[in-house]
C-alpha cells in the first residue's frame, strides 16, 4: 500500500511539473499508461483550471470510463461543460450498470439520444436496473452475465464458452436457469474444467447456493459477501427469474463508501464533496453544520449562565467545566460509535438493542466511578477541596451514565426517524454530554455553595 501511495504521488508531482512547463506531449504520455481510475483520482487532486487541462488531453475512448470513477461534484462540472456529441461519444460506450449509475446526471437531450441509440436488448437491461434503487441488490448489479441451461453436457457448454472468445469481467461461475429464465443454480468454472465433459450441467452445478433478492438491501448483500467468502452472486427478482449478478469489486466500493460516508457525516461533510473546490463554495457547503453547532454551543452557554452566581463564589468550577463535558463527550462517541459501526454491519436489531442498551449504561457507570475517583482525588489535592472533589465526583458520574445511555439511544432513534445517525448522532450527542455535564455540576455546587 506505502508503494502505491508513493507511486500516485511521484505520477501527481510528475503530472503538476508538465502542467507548469506546459509539457503536453508527456502529460499525453503519462495519461495513455495510467488506468482511466488513476486519472480520475489524478484529476481530482488538482485545482479547477489544471483539472480543464488535463482533461482536455484524456484520450477519447478513456473519457466515459474516467467520467464514472470521477466523484459526483467533480463528475458534474465535467459533464455540465462537455460538448453534447463528446458526452454522447463519451457514455455510449459504458456498461450497462455503470450508465445506469450516471444516466440522471446527463442532461435531458443527451439522455434521450443515447437511449435511442442503444440496442432495443440494452435499453430493455438499462431500464432493469433503473427500476431499483441504488441501495438495492437490484441498483447494484451487473448485467453482464453468462447463462446456461441444465439440460446441456459440460461439453457443449465449453464449446460455445469458446465461441464466445472472452468471459465479463470478474466471472467465476457460469448461472444455471430453465426456459422462464428461473435460477437454479450455478457451476463453477473449476468445475466445468476439472469434470468429464460428457457428464451434464444438471449432474455437476451446484443447486443449493442461494441467490440474492434484487430488492435487498446493500448493508445486507454485504454482509452475505462476507459469511459466504463469495466473489461473485447472482440476482432474481420476485418471481425467481435471474436478472445479473452482483461482483466483489462492486461489494469493496460499497464498504469504501460506506466507511467514507460514516467519517465525513461526523463532521458535517459529504464524501462527494470536491476537495479542492473553491475555497468560497466549500465555506458555504460548511456554513450550514457551523450554525448547527452554534446553536448547541448556545444552548450549552445558556445553561451556564443559569449559574453565574455560583461561578462567581467558587472560581474553581470555571477551570474544572471542560473536564466534566470532555469526559461525557468522550465516553458518549465510544458508544455512538460502536451502535451505528454494529447497525452498519446487521448486527444490532429489535432481538438485541435491550440487551445493548443495558450493558453500555452498565458501562458508564463502571467508568464513571472509577474516573470519579481519580478526578476527585486530582481536584480535591489541586484546589484543597474536599466539597470539590465530591461534586465534581458525583458529576463525572452522572454525565458518564447519560452519556452511554445516549450513545446508545440515539443512533436507534433516528434510525427509526428515518435520519442518517452518522449524519446528525454526533450534534446530538454532544449537546446531551454538555448540557447535562454543565447542569449535573453546576448544579451540584450551587446546592453546597448556596
């Protein structure tokens, strides 16, 4: 991975030199040896005006598939500027299902030249997979498959396997279906080459392995990738009919995704965001998320200033404030954390959330006391206080037992509410531990002070 890393980084330095020098003959030369992925992450760590010029120099038969691998701001900046016939030329030569995934973005008038374009077969496919959402089996699969029928000897299957010249892209396993198209099952490619080519599809597939249900959810297909060590599976509809199939590279991008997703909600961002946008549409974009936060902020200073008077008598709890909310704050996203990573994976549901919910509280408590202990000794020695170290003992306490019981409620909550908990958990979650760290200390010295 480190050589890699260094690899992209000497082709980005290579690349940002010829840009300087204006060398267009070795920025051709590097383009026309990278992969069409590599150039798209190349182009997205440039600036917008070296973006134009780099891509004005992708060679033609690259452009579709750089235009897919592109995330979806920098994507849309290209397609909105490319010329009608070049996003035509671009596109009509793309997957099936990797069209499907960028078909919404293209104009109108583009759109609809292209599907005329495609074969009454292809269009039929296209409009398979745009019947599913994208967070669906069905969204997610590929078209491209090889199928077979059972009735056929091993030998005939080879036969036309070697008409056919090439296999798709990722194929491991040839699909088994009846006249209606219903999945039976599937035979192995190790299987088709190490059997007796006299013996039978029927005699030597595999009719057990189940398929996935196009309507499923891409948590779930990931999951079953990851029990079943699968490389490849196919896809049915309702009826049982074989509609494609659904490859581990397609599975690998989603977890990518999904782990991007999670890291970036938690601070307000979108994964799809362009990093290297102007640095005025990335202030706007953020804006939103500082005015939330400003509003927590308030809320939590409101409720310290309920409490003027008693800061005013004791100067001490002004310093030791942030050590009651940090505490909360941290424990609180140690479980927040583990709920929406074990809700990501399936492994939190209705059977289980009780028995979570009351071991994590059970865990507060633990930590609390024993970081209560140590924090009272701390303060009662630093400010000579044995008041002190008894409020803000009993307040670590408290906001340690809140802030587990929250980390664990609130990312059910707004599953149930139908929000994103990586999006909007941490907001939530910190303004519980500060407001209730505040209250809980505060609070407590106002009735041994006054």
């Amino acid at each position: 991975m480190a050589n890699a890393t260094q690899e992209q980084q000497d082709i980005l330095h290579t690349i940002s030199e010829c840009i300087e020098n204006n060398d267009c003959h070795k920025i051709d030369q590097l383009l026309e040896d990278l992969h069409p992925a590599e150039i798209a992450h190349i182009l997205e760590t440039l600036s917008l005006k070296e973006r134009e010029m780099v891509w004005e120099r992708i060679p033609t038969e690259y452009e579709g598939e750089v235009l897919i691998n592109l995330s979806e701001s920098v994507r849309s900046h290209f397609i909105n500027t490319m010329e009608p016939s070049a996003l035509l030329a671009a596109t009509e030569s793309l997957e099936t299902d990797d069209l499907a995934d960028i078909l919404s973005e293209i104009p109108q008038a583009v759109s609809q030249e292209l599907l005329l374009s495609m074969e009454q077969q292809d269009r039929e496919r296209l409009k398979s997979v745009l019947s599913y959402a994208d967070n669906t089996a069905g969204g997610l699969m590929d078209l491209n498959t090889i199928i077979i029928r059972a009735d056929t000897s091993l030998e005939v299957v080879q036969r036309y396997l070697r008409f056919r010249g090439e296999l798709p892209e990722g194929t491991d396993t040839l699909y088994v279906v009846n006249r209606e198209n219903k999945y039976l099952g599937l035979l192995p490619l190790t299987t088709l080459l190490t059997s007796d080519p006299n013996l039978q599809v029927a005699d030597t597939m595999e009719s057990g392995v189940e398929a996935i249900n196009a309507n499923t959810a891409v948590r779930e297909v990931v999951n079953i990738f990851e029990h079943r060590d699968l490389i490849t599976a196919p896809v049915i509809d309702d009826n049982g009919k074989l509609l494609g199939r659904i490859t581990i590279d397609d599975v690998v991008d989603e977890i990518r995704d999904e782990a991007e997703h999670s890291v970036m909600s938690m601070a307000g961002l979108n994964e799809e965001d362009d990093m290297f946008a102007p640095a005025l549409i990335s202030a706007k974009r953020r804006a939103v998320w500082l005015g939330v936060n400003l509003l927590t902020a308030l809320l939590a200073s409101v409720v310290i200033g309920q409490f003027e008077a008693t800061i005013e008598k004791l100067v001490a709890l002004a310093i030791l404030m942030p050590i009651v909310a940090s505490m909360g704050g941290i424990a609180g996203s140690q479980t927040l954390t583990l709920v929406i990573r074990g809700m990501a994976l399936g492994r939190i549901g209705k059977t289980n959330q009780k028995r979570l919910l009351k071991k994590e509280v059970w865990v507060g408590i633990f930590n609390g006391v024993i970081w209560a202990i140590i924090i009272a000794a701390v303060a009662g020695a630093w400010f000579d206080s044995l008041q002190l170290s008894y409020i803000i003992g009993a307040a670590i306490i408290i906001n340690l037992f809140v802030a587990a019981l929250a980390g664990a409620s609130i990312p059910l909550i707004l599953t149930r509410m139908g929000i994103d908990p990586a999006l909007a958990g941490t907001v939530i979650l910190t303004t519980v531990t500060d407001v209730i760290g505040f209250l809980a200390f505060l609070g407590l010295a106002t009735l041994v002070v006054l």
